[in-house]
C-alpha cells in the first residue's frame, strides 16, 4: 500500500491551527450545538470543509457542493469537528456505500463519492499541493500531445482510474486482537482513527485470496487457542497477519507476526494452513516485540516452503520477501512504471539511477530499454530480491546496491558514475535533502519522480526547480481506489 503507513493512526493534525487546543476564543460555535453548514472542499484525509459564519468545521462524510446539519463535537481557536446529521442538499456525486463496515472502518475514506469524482478530486488535490507547498504555476490538464503548454506552466494530466476499481489488492496486513464481548480472537481493520480493532471477512478493496486467507487464519488461531496480543498490556501472541498474493502466478504467502519468538503450537499451525490453503507457498514468522504500531519486528524466518513468493508484472518475474516492499495494485503499477519509462526518454545507450529502488521493479522496467541500471535501496532483503530478479529474467545492464540513496549515491559519483536520467520513488516522506542536493549537483538531463504523497512532492519538485530543472507534467495514477491517497508520476528536465 502507501508506503511505511500504517492504517487507523491515532490523532490527526490540521496544518497550522495544531496547538489551538486551548479554550477557543473565536469559535461562533459550541460543542453540541447544531449548524447548517456548506461543504466547499474536501481535507486531505477525505473529510468535508464545511464553512459557516466564518468558521471552518470538518465533517466526515460529507462532500463538496452539499449543504448539511451538522452536529459540533469539538471546538478550536480556528476550527472544529461536526458529526453528520442530516443532507439537505445531497451532491450528485454522492452514493451509497457497497461495503457494509465503511463507516466504522477506516480503511477507505471515499467510498460515498462516485468513482470519476474522487480521480477528479485526486487530481485537483495534486495540483492544489504543487500550487500551495511548491509555489509552482500549472497549466492545465493538457491535450494528447506531451509536453504541451509547459512553457505556461506545469500540466497535470487527468488521473489514470481503473476500469474495475474493486479487489486490487494484493497484500493484506491486519491486526490481531481480542473481542470485547468474548475475548475470542478477531482480525480487522482498526476503527476510524482509533486502535480498536474491527473484526473483518470481506474486503471490497482486497483480493479474494487475501480475504480468504485472513478469515481462515482467524479460524485457525481461534481453534488452536492462540491468545491474541493486547496493545495495552503487551501481552498475547498474535500481533498481526499478513497476506500477499502473486495476482498473476496465484502464489501466496501468510506472514504471522508473534510476540516473541514461541508460537504456541506452531506445526499445527503449519499443517492446517498447508491442508486448508493449498496456494499458500510460503509461512513465514516474524517477530515484533516492540510496542510499537510498526507492523514488522527485524526478525523473520521462514516456517514453511519458500522465502519468497513471485509475480510478474508486464512479462516481468519478481520474487518477493516478506520485509520487501512491492506496490499494492498490480494492475495500476504497471500503468505507472510505463510512464516512469517513457518519462526517462530512454533510448538504449543511457545510465539510469533508480534510488528508492526496492526489489528492483522500476529498475529492471528501465533496463529493458537503457544502457545500464543502477539501483539503490535500504532495506537489505529487498536489494537481494532486487539481484535475484535481474537474474531471473536474464538482465545483466542492472547493479544493485543496499544502503541509503543520499550516501550511496554521492558514493558513486565519486566514483566516477553519472546518471543521464535519475528516477526517484520515495516513501511518504519524500527524499532526503542531501539526495535532492547530490541530483543537483550530478545534473542528470532528466529526472523522474514517482511519488505517494503530493506534499512532500511538491516540497521536493521546489527544491529541484531553484536547482535549475523545469518540471513538466504530472500524472495521478489511481493505485488506491476509494481511498485518499494518490500516486503520481512527474516529469523533470534540466533547463
Ligand atoms: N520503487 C520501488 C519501491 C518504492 S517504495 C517500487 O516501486 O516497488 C520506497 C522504497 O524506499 C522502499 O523500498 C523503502 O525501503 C526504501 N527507502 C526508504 N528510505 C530509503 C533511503 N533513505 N534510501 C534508499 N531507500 C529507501
């Protein structure tokens, strides 16, 4: 999924008004009171802007162009929280949510907007982020010719969607924990900005193997008595389950991440995860001992079979570990890594700098069409599977290397290695200054940045632009339908 972000998260900060938690003098509004308000936007965490005497309140569940009655639960200096109470004036984008736990759930933030308004919203919340964290001016979303209109501004193209914006997932990572009402087992999705957990068979946005793994887990866990950890005590011993299925090969791999290095009756648990999921290829454990909402611990061995399961993307094989991170929706990475590949302009003689690499992915999607690949990644395992696949599909233009991008890149320059064209893909946080500082001063003709977070993208493209490169055009990929987040590929050149 996004990358290094775990679901739920506690407490939420808007921007500036953070420290406001003082008695507010300002506020036209007390707790409790009800309001008519107008909805004018949505915040970045899919929550209606609602604006009345004045006053910004957020409301979830509420969508642009409504006017609602609202509820006041919470009252700053600046802002507040309403609960939803009545539409008077519905948006015609507005429609009922197929998945029954949505609301209580917070896994998806979207699904009571219609699909072609939530990839406009994705696209219009990027260029909202270019304009206001980047100062940078935007052109439009341009025509069928590339390139088009830059010289007025960035062009941010209309958000790729998916033809069937349902069960894309590939990889399910929930929570293990008790039920208040039996103690017994559940695994879910964490409540709506909380830590309880919701128990959880179905999910629409999950693909049917992982669904059926998670519910079979649970069964298994609860069969075999396994405590369930507790956030609260540090007790228990099953933290969470994961699941990752290769949506092309069908191979599946089930990750159990224990509290401490024992599972109780661990070849039970193996044997019947065998006998009641013959796809599964690989039962790994890791060990999280840490309290901490980090899912994995830095210990993982292999409980049964392989170590890794494969994929393929666009007649590409990938192994991939359990710690390895590898995009969550394999139908719009491949829609993405393209224009990642036609945005480095590539011609067959060129050096490639893939940072952020991970296992390879983009990497060896470039060394189809480049002179040479280098890639770099800081976790060790995946640089490993990043080998591994190069190897596996016969590619010997690409190198690969672990440790972090901002010290081994500038290594390498030293070395003697200059990039013509320099892809980045970073996580949330976006790239490390002294990364942004090295790109500068290695002057590649073209930079490619893939991102997950439009702030610290457009943060990022700032820094790039004073150093002299013209950002181009920007596309928004929907990888995570029904959610808030976007992805995005941007084009870079070098004036
Ligand atoms: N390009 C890959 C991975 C992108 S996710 C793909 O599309 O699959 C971002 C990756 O950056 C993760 O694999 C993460 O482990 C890695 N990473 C995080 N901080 C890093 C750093 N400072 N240097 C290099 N890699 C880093």
């Amino acid at each position: 999924m996004n990358k290094g972000r775990s679901r739920g998260g506690k407490g939420r900060t808007h921007g500036a008004a953070r420290s406001a938690a003082v008695v507010p003098v300002d506020a036209p509004f007390q707790k409790n009171e009800e309001v008519t308000v107008d909805i004018i936007g949505l915040t970045h965490d899919g929550e209606g802007v609602g604006r009345a005497d004045g006053y910004t309140l957020f409301i979830q569940g509420a969508l642009p162009g409504e006017r609602v009655r609202v509820k006041v639960m919470k009252v700053k200096k600046q802002y507040g929280y309403a609960k939803l109470e009545e539409l008077m004036l519905s948006s015609p984008s507005r429609i009922e949510p197929p998945c029954d736990i949505y609301k209580e759930c917070g896994g998806c933030q979207l699904q009571h907007f219609d699909y072609p308004a939530q990839l406009e919203w994705k696209r219009q919340h990027v260029v909202d982020n270019l304009m206001r964290i980047g100062k940078l001016s935007v052109a439009g979303e341009g025509r069928a010719v590339d390139g088009e209109s830059a010289s007025t501004g960035i062009v941010v193209r209309k958000t790729v969607g998916m033809d069937e914006p349902w069960r894309y997932r590939n990889k399910a990572a929930v929570p293990v924990g008790a039920s208040s009402a039996d103690g017994g087992l559940l695994a879910g999705f964490y409540a709506r900005g909380s830590h309880r957990i919701i128990d959880m068979d179905d999910c629409l946005i999950q693909h049917e193997h992982n669904d059926e793994v998670i519910r079979v887990v649970k069964r298994i866990g609860r069969e075999l008595g396994a405590a369930p950890y507790n956030e609260e005590t540090g007790r228990g011993v099953l933290r969470h389950v994961m699941a990752r299925t290769g949506v092309v090969t069908g191979e599946i791999m089930v990750v159990l991440v224990t509290n401490g290095r024992k599972l109780p009756l661990v070849e039970s648990w193996i044997e019947r995860i065998r006998r009641e999921l013959p796809a599964v290829k690989s039962i790994i454990q890791n060990v999280n001992e840490r309290d901490t909402n980090v899912i994995f611990g830095d210990d993982t061995f292999v409980l049964w079979g392989s170590e890794v399961i494969y994929d393929e993307l666009d007649g590409i094989r990938f192994a991939i570990s359990a710690r390895s991170f590898y995009q969550v929706n394999p139908a719009q990475t491949v829609a993405l890594y393209r224009k990642a590949v036609e945005y480095a302009g590539l011609t067959g003689t060129e050096t490639v700098i893939d940072a952020y690499c991970g296992i390879g992915t983009i990497s060896l999607f470039l060394a189809r069409q480049a002179g040479r690949v280098y890639g770099v990644e800081i976790v060790p395992e995946a640089i490993e599977d990043a080998a591994r696949n190069a190897a596996l599909n016969g590619i010997t233009n690409a190198s690969f290397e672990a440790g972090p991008a901002e010290v081994v890149i500038p290594r390498w320059r030293k070395e003697g290695i200059t990039a013509d064209v320099i892809v980045v893909d970073p996580p949330r946080k976006g790239c490390d200054p002294a990364l942004l500082e090295t790109i500068l001063s290695m002057q590649p003709e073209r930079v490619v940045y893939v991102s997950c977070n439009p702030s610290t993208l457009a943060r990022d493209l700032r820094v790039l632009e004073d150093g002299g490169y013209k950002t181009v055009d920007v596309v928004p990929v929907d990888m995570f339908p029904w959610t808030v987040h976007v992805e995005c590929v941007v084009r870079l050149y070098r004036e």
